[in-house]
C-alpha cells in the first residue's frame, strides 16, 4: 500500500503540518518501537500512524526532526547481532521513501538536536500515551514515552508542545490519493467477501 503513496505525498503532509503548527519550536516525531514477544524476537512491527503519515517509513526507532525549513532524519545503530536477524537499514531507501535528503545516525543526529535545544524554550512533538489503556485492556508502545525522557534528559526545563491535535485535524480530511486507495481498499475487502460466500464445490 506504502508505494502507492510518493515521497511528494509525505512531504506535502509535512509541509502541511508546518503551515497548521504556526510556532516556532523545533517538531520532533518517533516511530514505534519493537515490542518483545519472547526471549529474543518481537512481535511483527506495526509503525505508529502520524510517524507514517509524515515519512512513509516502516521501520522502527526512527526520528523525524523538522526544524524552520530544515528538516532531517535520526537513525539508531544497530548492534551486528541484530543485523544478522534483521538487516541493516537502507539509508538511501528512507530518503527515497520520505524525501528527506539528512539522514543522520544517533550520535550526530541527537548533537544536532541538542545544539539546537539550548538555544529553544519549546518542542513540538506527539503527547506519549498513558503505559496501559485500561479500558482496553492494552499496553501502549512506549516509544515516545522514550522520547520525552531523552529530551528532558538534554534539557530538563524544555517545555513540550502537543502536536496531536494538529495531525488529528490534518488526517480527519482525506486527500484524493487516501480516498482512492480506502476505496480499492473496500472493493478488495467486498470481492473476498464474495468469494467466501460463494457454496464450496
């Protein structure tokens, strides 16, 4: 579904977000996490929506910074246990993805941010969700509860701008590009439907 969506389709949603979010404090959004399901594995990775929305990436851990017209991404190495089961991340591939030309890894891409922080009063980012939802029984990913505790971690004082009412308004009105695919999206599902009721042979 991802490749029918363009880099320009992304970087319109980002642009979007810039005009919506009129402040001028950095804007920093993660991806999920991977969530452990046994020793050494992880349930199949499921990427957050808005970090989706903005980039296209369906990978994990990976940092969205859009700061005034620059904007950049943040990749977290990999140990090469873990590239051995999972591969190493495409560089050129996010870039291609999302559009975004800066791709940084961890060290250099958080010394850029915290360059940054110490000169700023404010962070725009997505609120992280309580630990566990109790009225769905669930337990949240605590990606970008991870997040925040890196950021005050850099600037104890710094003081959080909630973006989720920004994305919320800017997803809750479907593009033509999002309303054909929820259509084939609809036709897909309906022609299955079919097929099941059909009698068995």
């Amino acid at each position: 579904m991802s490749e029918r969506f363009s880099s320009e389709f992304f970087a319109g949603n980002r642009e979007r977000l810039r005009q919506l979010f009129t402040g001028t404090a950095p804007i920093v959004v993660t991806a999920n996490g991977l969530l452990q399901r046994g020793g050494d594995s992880s349930y199949a990775f499921t990427q957050d929506a808005n970090f989706w929305y903005l980039t296209g990436i369906d990978e994990p851990d990976i940092l969205l910074v859009m700061d005034r017209d620059k904007e950049y991404l943040i990749v977290p190495a990999r140990t090469p246990s873990r590239e051995a089961f999972d591969g190493s991340i495409a560089i050129d591939e996010l870039s291609r993805r999302s559009g975004i030309e800066t791709v940084y890894d961890d060290k250099a891409g958080w010394e850029q941010l915290a360059g940054r922080l110490k000169k700023v009063k404010h962070l725009a980012t997505i609120a992280p969700p309580p630990a566990y939802v109790e009225a769905y029984g669930l337990y949240t990913n605590p990606a970008r509860a991870s997040l925040l505790q890196r950021l005050k971690s850099q600037r104890s004082d710094l003081e959080l701008l909630d973006l989720t009412s920004h994305l919320s308004r800017l997803r809750m009105i479907k593009q033509p590009l999002e309303l054909l695919a929820i259509r084939q999206a609809i036709a897909i599902t309906s022609n299955a439907m079919k097929q099941a009721l059909k009698p068995a042979k």
